[in-house]
C-alpha cells in the first residue's frame, strides 16, 4: 500500500517528465493571460530587471525564466526544489550555466554549501505550499534570507485568492486545484506578502496583475538579519 502524499508534496507531486514537457504551453502559454490575468512577459520582466550573475533558483519549474533572462556570461546558478523531476528537468536546459543542484524541502531549514546569492528567484511558489499564508511565508522568506547577501533581492511571485478581483473562471480553477492539493492558496493574500517583505527588507515593492502578485525586496534590514545569523 502507497504512503499517502503529505500536504507539502501534494503540491508539487503533479510535475513529473510527462506534465513538465506541456507545462510552458499550458502555464505560461494559456493560463497566465487568459485564466490568470498576468501575461507571462510581466513575470520575464521581473526576472530581467532582478537577476544577478550569483542566482539561486527556488522552484524551478522547467527553467523557462532562467533559459530567457540569464545573460550569456561566466556566472554562479543554483536550483533548488523538492521535486527531483523538475531540477533535472531544468537542469538540463540550463546545462551551459553547470547549475548545482539542491533537492530541499522550502518549509525545512536548508543546508546549502558555499557563499550566499545576489539574487534569489522565488517564482509561482507559495501558493503550492500548505499552511496559512503568514506562517508559511515567513518560513520561506527566513530560510531563504540567510543565504542572501545584505545588499541582495528576493523577488518573485503568486497567485493570490483574497484581495484581488477574480474572475470566475480563475475562481473556478482556484478551487479544483485547491481541492487537490496543487495549489493551497484559499487564504493567500496581498497584506500577507507584504507585510513579510516589509518587516525584512530595507525596500520593497508589490503590483497585482490580475489574480497574482509580483514583488521584490532588496536589502535585508539589519535587525532581522542579525536575528536570523544569530538567534
């Protein structure tokens, strides 16, 4: 008998080969403009406004945003995800940049050698992972900070629920993909992430594009970060 998934890999079990060699048509072909309302040349823009040339990767997806932003220069890439599936998956697009590759749980301390980053990419993430979205937020954002350099950004995005207009059919979407554990976004909302990136970042900035929210911090606040190197 198949141990039952827990609630954290429900949300990423979905992306196998099969599922990831249709993921772009589907996600960022289809349902970003048309379901979601944010075409996916606003989430590029982010990526190319905010990568750097020591990046880290937090769920990969299929390595789509790295292949098209990343500058064609000698630079340090990290992914990391808790689906193996997907981190070959993309590594293997991104095989020129010699990625190292981290399979870590989001919402467990991480353990990742070397130096920190300049950047980190954190997009389409938190509204696949369990938990209320404050909680799980500043899980996230603490783990990840401490491997990002003072002066670096963090920035990314997701599909919100609450705060937002949404149109019927992304309510309709939103709800089956809650009920099956791919999405556990019913309480995400634009307060939540705002208000984990104000309390740890010197600046920030969030916009809404239909049903998701862009943002970035850059920065960390002094306090925070001696809390976090020191507790």
């Amino acid at each position: 008998m198949e141990a039952e998934l827990s609630d954290a890999e429900k949300g990423y079990a979905v992306y196998t080969r099969r599922t990831l060699s249709f993921y772009d048509r589907f996600v960022h072909g289809f349902s970003n403009r048309y379901i979601w309302k944010c075409p996916t040349e606003e989430l590029l823009d982010l990526y190319r406004e905010h990568i750097s040339t020591n990046h880290l990767e937090v769920g990969v997806g299929t390595g789509l945003f790295l292949e098209k932003t990343l500058p064609d220069v000698e630079l340090r890439l990290a992914l990391l995800d808790a689906n193996r599936d997907c981190l070959d998956f993309a590594a293997e697009k991104l095989e020129r940049f010699r990625p190292e590759l981290h399979q870590e749980n989001l919402l467990e301390p991480l353990e990742i050698p070397g130096a920190g980053y300049d950047s980190i990419g954190l997009n389409y993430v938190l509204h696949c992972l369990p938990g209320r979205p404050e909680e799980k937020i500043e899980i996230v954002f603490d783990n990840l900070c401490r491997f990002l350099h003072e002066k670096g950004t963090l920035f990314g995005s997701s599909i919100l629920s609450t705060d937002i207009q949404a149109p019927w059919l992304a309510r309709r979407m939103m709800k089956s993909y809650n009920r099956k554990g791919i999405f556990s976004n019913e309480n995400d909302s634009l307060g939540a992430v705002m208000e984990g990136l104000q309390s740890r970042f010197k600046t920030f900035n969030v916009e809404v594009r239909g049903c998701v929210v862009i943002f970035w911090g850059r920065g960390v606040r002094d306090g925070y970060r001696d809390r976090l190197l020191n507790p």
